[in-house]
C-alpha cells in the first residue's frame, strides 16, 4: 500500500504534529476538526511548530514553505477524507468520542482508507468493529514533540490485516519516525507502559499531600539524571490527558484519590485555562519553567 494523501483527524497537542511532521516529509496532508475558529488557532500553532524545526531540525526556510504547502484544513469530514489513504485519528482520549466519531468516518471515508488512532491509552480492538474496517485499523503512537522524540508505535489487533500492519510501520519509517511494531495489544503500549505508572505515582503523592509538586519534581531529577520531572513531563503531554486518564480510573474504581485528583485538576487547571506548555502554563510556567532554572536542583 502506498499512501500518498493523509488525513489527520484533530489538531491538538499531538494531532498538530503529526500533521506537521508529515507534511514536512513530502505528504500532502488535511488536516480535520469540529470547527474553522479550532482550525484557525492550529494554524497558529504551526507558525510556532516552524521556528522548532527550525531550531531542532535544522530546516531551511524552503523545507518550512513547502511543508505549509502540503497542509490543507476542512471541518467538514467527508471532505476531508475524501481522498485519504491513511487517516489518522487524534481526538480527546474518550472512548465515546472516539466511538462517535468513527461512526461518522465509517460513513464517508472512501473504501481504500487505513484507519489508525493515536490514542494514548486505548486499544485498537476497543473500536475495530465501529470502523466498519476491523482489518484495516490499527493504533499508531507518537511521543510528545515527535520531531524529537521521534518513536512511532504501530500496534495491531487481532483483525488487523498483514498489509495494513506493513504498510502504516512503513509510513511511520517514512515520516522520520523510529517505527516499532506491537504484535500483541497492550494497554499504553510500550512508551506509556513505562511512563504512565511514573505519572500515576507523582500525581499520587501530590494529591495526597505527601510532597509538594516541585519537590516531586526534583527528587527524580537528581535521582535519576533525568531533564524533567513528572510534573514537567504532565506539562508537555498536556493536562487535558492527564485529566482524561485519572477521570477514566476514578470513574472505573470510584477511588477517593482519584475523585480528588480530578476534580483539583478540573477547578485549579483546566477552568482556569492552564492545559501545560501549549497554553504557557500548567504546572509550571512557560517558556521559562523553573525546572530548567539552574538552581533549581539545590
């Protein structure tokens, strides 16, 4: 399979990357949300995205013009799917979101399309039927700055199909990721299996006034040499998942830790726009954190 046009379904903190990533690879890529003014506000985002490859990748003025180039946008679904070979989905990790929205795709998009979600926490399996393709659906996993960080998890489900598996580890390859293929459904994949209980940790100990969150911060920083703490890391990969993740399990288990942290979460973050580097605040203020202070580990 040779997918040429892409189609990437949501333009938050991971959907705008990869649409940028891989418009910047040569693909011509559309880019879909629920309305033009969310649109409007990737675009923007995009202009921010640029003066990263810039300074990280070393792109030239002409690689940035012609990724912009590659990039189209539409909030009208069937439209922007119309010619897609590979749709790529990255709406808000819920499952009934995402269920509600492949109800829709399997109704527009063209036979030939891939499906593939970038849920960070959900399996494949969880919606193979509602696609209406089982065996043209897999899960496709990015880290957070993919420029960087750039691992791409290709995980399949029992009904993927050979080709379709090949094919997006394929992509993912020709997208400048590391491709790592899953053979086996595995909630977090492998990135997130390690890091989510460290996540889960940190948050735990803060919710539960063991310590507060700089001090959590930098006991593993110098403990393990690491750049960032979990709090840091929560800042980059968003508060609006972190928020998503501990609603799920507190929903699941009724855990009274977790009821708190998701509430403290809603009222002292989120309402108050505070979603992480994204919108300049979150934990830690932007685009000067103090973590990064050089005193900070004293």
């Amino acid at each position: 399979m040779n997918f040429k046009n892409i189609t990437v379904a949501g333009s938050g903190v991971l959907g705008y990357q990869i649409a940028f990533q891989a418009a910047f690879h040569g693909f011509h890529v559309t880019v879909y949300d629920i309305s033009d003014e969310v649109l409007e506000k990737a675009k923007s985002k995009f202009t921010g995205l640029s003066d990263s490859f810039k300074e990280d990748l070393k792109a030239t003025q002409q690689q940035i013009d012609e990724t912009h180039k590659n990039l189209s946008y539409s909030s009208n679904l069937e439209d922007a799917v119309k010619h897609a070979d590979l749709l790529i989905e990255a709406v808000p990790e819920d499952p009934e979101i995402k269920i509600e929205f492949y109800e829709k795709l399997a109704k527009v998009a063209p036979e030939k399309t891939v499906f593939a979600t970038n849920s960070s926490t959900l399996l494949p399996s969880q919606f193979a039927e509602v696609t209406g393709r089982p065996e043209k659906f897999v899960a496709l996993h990015f880290a957070n700055e993919i420029w960087k960080h750039n691992t791409g998890e290709v995980m399949k489900h029992p009904g993927t199909s050979p080709e379709v598996f090949d094919s997006v580890l394929h992509f993912a390859k020709a997208i400048g990721m590391v491709a790592l293929p899953i053979y086996k459904e595995q909630p977090g994949y492998i990135v997130n299996s390690l890091l989510v209980p460290l996540l889960d940790a940190a948050v735990n100990l803060w919710i539960n006034e063991v310590a507060d969150i700089e001090t959590i911060d930098k006991t593993w920083m110098v403990a393990t040499g690491a750049p960032a703490g979990p709090f840091g890391i929560l800042d980059v990969v968003g508060i609006t998942t972190a928020y998503n993740i501990n609603k799920m399990q507190a929903e699941e288990t009724q855990d009274p830790l977790k009821l708190k942290a998701v509430q403290k979460l809603k009222e002292d973050y989120l309402d108050r726009g505070k979603m992480g580097v994204l919108t300049g605040e979150g934990f830690y203020k932007y685009p000067n954190p103090a973590y990064q202070n050089k005193d900070f580990l004293k």
